[in-house]
C-alpha cells in the first residue's frame, strides 16, 4: 500500500455511534479480527448540561465479547468543558494485532445537576487481505 491509496484502504469502526449520554454506560463489543495493526481511535464529545460534570472514555478489548479489560494507555483525558460548547476532540492508537477480538468504550459520567454529554466515538484501521 504507498501513500496515494490509503484512504481506499481505511474502514471505521463505530465504537460510540453519536448520540447523548447521562449515565455510565458500557458500549457494545465490535468485532475487529478482520483489521491488522495500528488504528486511530477518535473521540469527539461535548459537555451539554450539568455542574462540574466529567466524562471518561476509556477502551476495553475481550476474547469472548463478555469479559471485557481495560487496554493499557487506553483512555482519552477526562472531559471537563462545562458550558463552554467546545468539542473535545482526542486521537489514540492501538494496536489491534496486540488486542483482543472484541473492542468496546465505557463511558463514566460524574458532577452534579444532571450531567449530559453529547459523544461519539470512532476508530479507522485497515483490514486485512485475505
């Protein structure tokens, strides 16, 4: 693969389709054996409500998509924006070769006042050839 044909290569994955968060959720597990080594995986999140509200957002990786671990390094920095309106928007790599089968974000939400976050989360890789 050279450098003019990367974008025909790349697939996201939707680990956090959009959407707004009150509570701390655990995501789906998503399947990623068909992808081969490092993938971006991007954050976008916005506080919306709440008084000093925080999000984390971390990546867990299971064998089985039941028994999930957190990936070491695998967390973007807490969100903290309270009624700014500015997206974060964060970038981290994994290396799938390295992880489990199944990848999935959990999200925990803390402050007060009913603390609301609007998020997605995506990552981009490459499958491989078979």
């Amino acid at each position: 693969m050279n450098q003019n044909n990367l974008g025909t290569h790349l697939q996201t994955i939707a680990l956090a389709p959009m959407a707004n968060i009150l509570t701390t959720a655990n995501g789906t597990g998503v399947d990623v054996r068909d992808f081969v080594g490092q993938i971006a995986v991007l954050l976008s999140a916005v506080n919306v409500a709440g008084t000093s509200p925080t999000l984390i957002v971390k990546v867990q990786d299971s064998a089985d998509n039941s028994s999930f671990a957190d990936i070491a390094g695998a967390v973007f920095t807490t969100v903290t924006e309270a009624g700014t309106k500015a997206p974060t928007l964060e970038k981290i790599t994994l290396n799938v070769d390295s992880a489990r089968r199944y990848l999935r974000v959990v999200k925990t939400v803390g402050g007060s006042a009913s603390p609301e976050f609007s998020l997605s989360c995506t990552a981009v890789g490459v499958k491989q050839n078979r």
